[in-house]
C-alpha cells in the first residue's frame, strides 16, 4: 500500500462486474499512485468470476447475485447499499466514490451515519434517461432524487451530460461540485506509434458489439456498395447469438471480400490493432439521451491511436470530431452519408491533424491531476 497522502483514505462502491470497469480501474489506480489508500465494496453480481490476484487493492465481496427476476434483483441492489453503507460508516474512510447510481445508495447510508464524510457520485452516465422501462425508471428517478443532495461531488463522463444533470436533477447544483471526468485512454508516446498501411485501399475499423441494432447490416451493406478501394473489418461479439447466423447468411448471400468478420480480442491487444487502420467507425442510436450524450471511449481510443474517427452527427461528437477535424459526423448510415465521410477524411488528411497535443489533450494524464485535487 502506497503512503497515505494526509490521512486520506477512500472507500469505493460498484455493483456490477468489476473486470469490466475500465473508468473505475483507471480512477484506483491514480489514487493509489497519488498515495491515496482505497477500498472497493463490491457488489459482484456474479457474471465473470473475481480473480483477487488480477487487482492491487483490498475487496470486500458482498454477494449481489443477477440471476434472479428483476423485482429480485433490485432488492439485492438495495440490501447491498444498505450493507456497503453501514460498513463504510463503521470504516475509517474519509471520503466515498460511488460508481453509478446502482451503488449510490450505500455512500448516503454511510454519510447519514458520519456527515463529515465527503461523498463522490460518479454519475458515469445518465441513468434514469437510459432506462427504457417507465416503472424502472421511475423508481430509480426517486431513488436518485433522494441520494443526490447527500453528495458533495458528482462526476461525469461528457460535458453535455454535465450540464443536463445540474438542470434537471440537482436541486441545488451550487451546493456541490459538479466535475468533468471524461472516459479518456492512456496516452501513448508518439514513437510507439506505427506508420499507417499504404493506401488504397482505405483501411476502416469497426470495434464493438455487431447486431441488427448496432448498424451491422447496414454496415455490410455501405462497404459492398463502396467496393475494393475500401475495407472494412468488424471486430467484436456478436449479439444476440441468433443474429450470428443471420450475419453469415448476408456475407455469404453476396460475394464481399472486402468486409471481414472477425472476433472480440482483448482490451490490451486494442491498441495493436487500431494503428492497421486509418479510419474508425464508432456508432450509437439515438434512442435515449444518455446515447445522443455520448461519452464514447471508443472514440477516444481511435484517436489516441492516430485513427481519423466517423460516428454520429451529436453534439459531443461533432465538436470533437468535426470542429478539431480529426474525423467526420453523419446524419445517417447510410451510403451517401458513409461515401462522403470517408471522402472528406482522406482528401484533407484529417489524421494529420491527430497531433502529439491533441491526444494528449484526449488522455487520461490530462485530466488527472483535476481528478487527485478532489480529493485535497
């Protein structure tokens, strides 16, 4: 354990998979590497099996099983806050980082029961706006409604889900900080960097889950139409499983030797891969505002790679993408729009304007030392 950095010492909620938590992973580590101690109480739902030996902090488990109904569930989800809260308070913890609004329950239990403790929300998205089902969202508007005056700070993910939040969910948003916390990747020094394959053809990526909702037929379809001066590759798992035979039936119906399937790789291989291509595709459907207020990583590790990036016409994206000029925004997936994206990337060299600064800008290294001065 590092040395404490003036008595601080941080407890941390999640109920989820931990694994998984890249944003989560990425603040312990910076906290740690600050001096800062921390301790993760962990709602493990039970998906992928929690290899202690894999993470370099304490982990308190308590069990929050998902395979049950989801009424089930959600009162495992209000036991955990419960429970986590009543630890937390009885801790010697000065300050709370409650990832999600699933975990927020438990840092208000503990700061009913010792106020001097310093409550962080990271609201990493917007939960209630995600929720589709009008009871669930709902009941967790109130629950969210109730917890946030108890909060100190609230951290999110893109600015326009920051301003949104304050003027719809904080009553009183001059009583606590509110703080941008983007989902930005590691920077990666530019002599790692590798030179771009020679072109044509233009080389574009698609990393991410594949299904009749994440534009995978439309995709396919764009790049036969485009034809051999253009690749693509679709990398990822294929969900749901039914679509995989659907997706072999639409590659096979039509001869397409420049579109190529492949699976999901690990994060850590990432990189690697993203610097064989020239343009990233990095797609969300607008059918709620946590989805037109993106706060896409994807995109983020495209351009830290020196990948020019193509992905919604939303505000988020396009003052990223458009107004720097490192990729370019469509109205719809479709040909026309796709044609002219990628025409408008290589005839005025948007990737060289991924430059050593703007990825330092999109780094975590740039944001950090904001994140440890909460803390101060």
């Amino acid at each position: 354990m590092s040395k404490e950095r003036n008595g601080i010492k941080v407890a941390c909620t999640l109920v989820g998979t931990l694994a998984i938590r890249g944003r989560l992973l990425k603040q312990l580590a910076a906290l740690k590497t600050a001096g800062i101690s921390t301790k993760l109480y962990y709602g493990d739902i039970g998906e992928v099996p929690l290899k202690r030996e894999d993470f370099d902090f304490p982990i308190e488990v308590i069990s929050t099983p998902l395979k049950k109904s989801k009424a089930v569930l959600f009162l495992r989800q209000m036991r955990y806050g419960l429970q986590a809260g009543r630890r937390i308070a009885e801790s010697d913890a000065t300050h709370v980082i409650c990832f999600a609004l699933e975990s927020l329950l438990a840092g208000v239990v503990a700061k009913r029961r010792r106020p001097e403790l310093k409550l962080i929300f990271d609201s990493s998205e917007l939960h209630v706006e995600a929720y589709i089902n009008p009871v669930k969202k709902r009941v967790w508007a109130m629950i969210q409604k109730y917890c946030v005056p108890f909060c100190d700070i609230i951290m999110h993910a893109e600015e326009n889900r920051m301003s949104y939040f304050k003027e719809h969910h904080d009553p009183a948003p001059d009583k606590r900080v509110h703080f941008l916390l983007e989902n930005l990747p590691y920077f990666i020094p530019g002599e790692k960097l590798r030179e771009k394959p020679a072109k044509p053809p233009l080389r574009v990526l698609y990393v991410g889950v594949m299904g009749p909702d994440r534009f995978t037929p439309q995709l396919v379809d764009i790049f036969r139409e485009l034809g051999p001066d253009y690749t693509l590759d679709l990398v990822g798992p294929v969900m749901p499983q039914s679509f995989a035979g659907d997706l072999e039936k639409k590659m096979s119906e039509v001869d397409t030797p420049n579109v190529t399937v492949r699976p999901a790789i690990p994060h850590k291989e990432m990189s690697n891969l993203i610097q064989d291509f020239h343009v990233g595709i990095a797609l969300y459907r607008n059918d709620n505002l946590c989805n037109y207020y993106c706060a896409p990583n994807k995109v983020y590790d495209y351009l830290m790679n020196g990948v020019a990036v193509i992905a919604n016409d939303y505000p988020g994206l396009r003052k990223v993408l458009e107004v720097g000029e490192v990729g370019a925004c469509v109205e719809n997936v479709d040909l026309h729009c796709f044609k002219a994206a990628l025409e408008l990337i290589a005839s005025e060299q948007r990737s060289n304007n991924i430059t050593d600064d703007v990825r330092k800008r999109y780094s975590w290294e740039a944001q950090n030392p904001g994140y440890i001065a909460l803390f101060d």
